[in-house]
C-alpha cells in the first residue's frame, strides 16, 4: 500500500501518516526531516481502521551531506535498472534503462574513464533503481579510496528506494559522463 507523510510536526515528533485507502493515521517518530507528501514504508500492527503504528521508514534513504552532483539530476530517478556493461583497467561503463534491451532499445550510458579504484562491485552486475551521487569524506575514509590528482570518488547505491538502500559500490575516476542515446554514434 502506498503511504505518504500527511501531515509532520519535527518539534514534537508526531505526524500523520495517510494512503488512498485509509488516513490520516497518528504515528510518533525521532526522524527529524520527513516532508509532506513524502513516500514512506509502514509497518501497522491491528486492524483496519484502528491500525497502530509501528515505524515508519522514508521510502528513499537519506544520503550524506554534500554527495549530490548536478550532472547525475540527468539520470536519478529516471532508469529503473543499470547493468555493468564494461570494466576494464581504466574504465567502467553502465546500461540504464528499464527491464532489458528489448524494454529499452535506445539506452543511456554512464561512463567512468580513469579509474584508479573500485570497491563494492565484486558480483553485483545488474541492480534496481540506483542512485548516482559523489562519496562522502566518511566513506571516503571508511572504504580507504585514495584520490589522485583530478579524481572524485563517486557512490552508486543500489536498490535505492526500498526502505534500507542495497550495498553501494565506490569508484575513484577522472571522470564520469553520461552519453544519451542521441549522443551515441
């Protein structure tokens, strides 16, 4: 069932939560940052109507400060599955589209090129709904990625959006860009 933030106080921790089937519902929370209209996983204990409010969990998992990039605004939330393509020494080249290539005969690319580390990939080749954004310092530092001169160290994380976010994979490149199906030779 789909459930949305109806309704948020952040001083108090309360809030409503509500579905095209039922709501508002009360819920009292520690998360600080819900927003109106927000996707939510529920967990209810009862019957309807008289449902108790178990936890409630933001659909889409909260990503460190400061990893967005703008350039990945081009492919976030618009491909529904990513295949590694290619990977090799230097390289490391992603399919996103949706289901398979029958699905999505013209797909977007999205390419690493001087690759100097990658860490978290081991067998993961396919994966739903990845979000595409820069490391944090902290994970940085926790998965010891060295950056060399003119490097990023950029984050996938997979299966974002279904309540806690799937392994993530780190990649320190010079660059990563996205070619567009009409870009394409």
């Amino acid at each position: 069932m789909a459930w949305t933030i109806h309704s948020w106080s952040p001083a108090d921790g309360v809030g409503t939560i509500a579905s095209p089937h039922f709501g508002p519902v009360q819920f009292v929370d520690q998360v600080d940052d819900f927003r109106i209209g927000e996707h939510v996983v529920v967990e209810l204990d009862g019957d309807a109507p008289a449902f108790g409010v178990r936890s409630v969990r933001p659909f889409s998992q909260r990503q460190p400060r400061d990893t967005h990039w703008p350039a990945f605004d081009r492919i976030n939330g618009h491909f529904g599955d990513a295949k590694l393509e290619q990977h090799s020494d230097r390289a490391l080249g992603f399919w996103l589209g949706d289901c398979c290539p029958y699905c999505t005969p013209k797909p977007t690319h999205l390419w690493f090129d001087d690759v100097s580390s990658i860490v978290g990939l081991d067998e993961i080749t396919a994966f739903s709904d990845p979000l595409f954004r820069l490391a944090s310092p902290t994970e940085v530092e926790t998965n010891r990625l060295v950056l060399p001169r003119e490097s990023r160290a950029f984050c996938i994380v997979t299966e974002h959006g279904h309540g806690p976010d799937g392994p993530s994979i780190f990649i320190v490149a010079g660059t990563a860009r996205i070619v567009e199906p009409d870009d394409a030779p």
